[in-house]
C-alpha cells in the first residue's frame, strides 16, 4: 500500500483483531472516532452484546507513510465523537447489507485530508470508498466501490445463449442515463496509478 490513512468501522468485538491485521499490514493506529446510535424515537440505540449493550459503531484510522514521503493531514478541532440517528432498515436492506455511515465521518475524512478532497480543477478527488452504500449519496472526490446484493441477471442471445453477463439496469438519482453501475476503466487506471496500485 502507498502512502496513505485507512479508516475501518468496526464494533467493539472485533476491534482488537482489526487493530492486528492493520499492524501486521505496516499501518499505525492514529486516531478514532465514535458514532453514537440514536434510535429513532430519540432514545439510546442498544443492540445486544457479551458484556455490555452496544450503542456505537467505531472508526479506526490508520496511516501508512514511508520515510519521507509524508503527506498533509489538517488538525481539526471538532470532537472524536458523532451523535446520528440509526437510519431506518427501509431505506436500505433491499441495496445493501450494512446500514449508511453518517455523512460527519465523510466530512471529517475530507477535512482531514485536504489535498485528497474533491478539486473542481481535476473534476475528481482521491478518496476511496471500499464496500460503500448503494443506497447513498455518492460524494464529489469519492471513488466507491460496492458489493452487489442481488446476483447478475443472465442475458441470452440467439449467438451467444448463456454467455454475456448484464448488471440489472439502475439509474442512480443524479445520472439520468442509467449507466451509475458501470466502472470507467480509464479512470479507474488513473485512480490506481494516483495510488500506485497494480490492478
């Protein structure tokens, strides 16, 4: 991995065995930061847990840097912690399997990261997204890849009976033409070459 900061949600029960695969990748633990769940009748989110209930979900953030290929990382003063309401399972169970993140964690992370943010000079920004919400917002300077919840849909021709694949067509809100799904591949060259990364 290149130079860089990794952030991971995690639950408390599992976060000592990511904090061991993100060292054991040369990542060093930085920071955290901590959504508080709310219900949405305004009481405290409690979902079941070993010891004690679990209200929160944690952002672990890891950075990577080689010697003297430092990066700039802007000090904020907002508070390591983001009181959000649960978003109704509604809203998204039918794209995907786990629940949006609260937009302050994008915004912390663009804050954080000044130089990565979207730039209108480029048209484009280099963040990335890994196992993003089909079901939210895309955000200007984000690259977002997600899992597909529902399988492929086979398409036969005549010529060629059972062997093209077709992705469901779904017209994202902003993209009237309907192609949201399909990958550029040039620009997801360019992203990977920004990140010296082999695809």
């Amino acid at each position: 991995m290149p130079n860089g900061i990794v952030s991971v949600w995690t639950h408390k029960n599992i976060l000592p065995e990511v904090v061991a695969i993100m060292h054991s990748l040369g990542c060093r633990y930085v920071e955290n930061l901590v959504w508080y769940k709310m219900a949405l009748n305004n009481t405290n989110l409690n979902r079941p847990s070993p010891f004690f209930r679990s209200s929160k979900e944690i952002l672990l953030m890891f950075k990577k840097v080689y010697r003297g290929d430092g990066f700039d990382i802007r000090h904020q003063r907002t508070a390591d912690v983001i009181i959000d309401f649960e978003k109704p399972t509604s809203c998204w169970i039918k794209e995907d399997y786990t629940e949006p993140k609260p937009e302050g964690a994008y915004e912390m992370m663009e804050t954080l990261l000044p130089d990565a943010r979207y730039m209108p000079e480029s048209g484009r920004g280099r963040l990335l997204e890994i196992w993003g919400k089909k079901s939210q917002e895309r955000r200007p300077g984000w690259f977002s890849i997600h899992e597909l919840k529902r399988p492929l849909q086979k398409e036969e021709s005549p010529s060629q009976a059972g062997t093209s694949i077709k992705a469901e067509p779904q017209a994202g809100r902003d993209d009237p033409d309907g192609d949201a799904d399909s990958i550029d591949e040039a620009l997801l060259e360019e992203i990977a070459n920004d990140m010296a990364m082999d695809l």
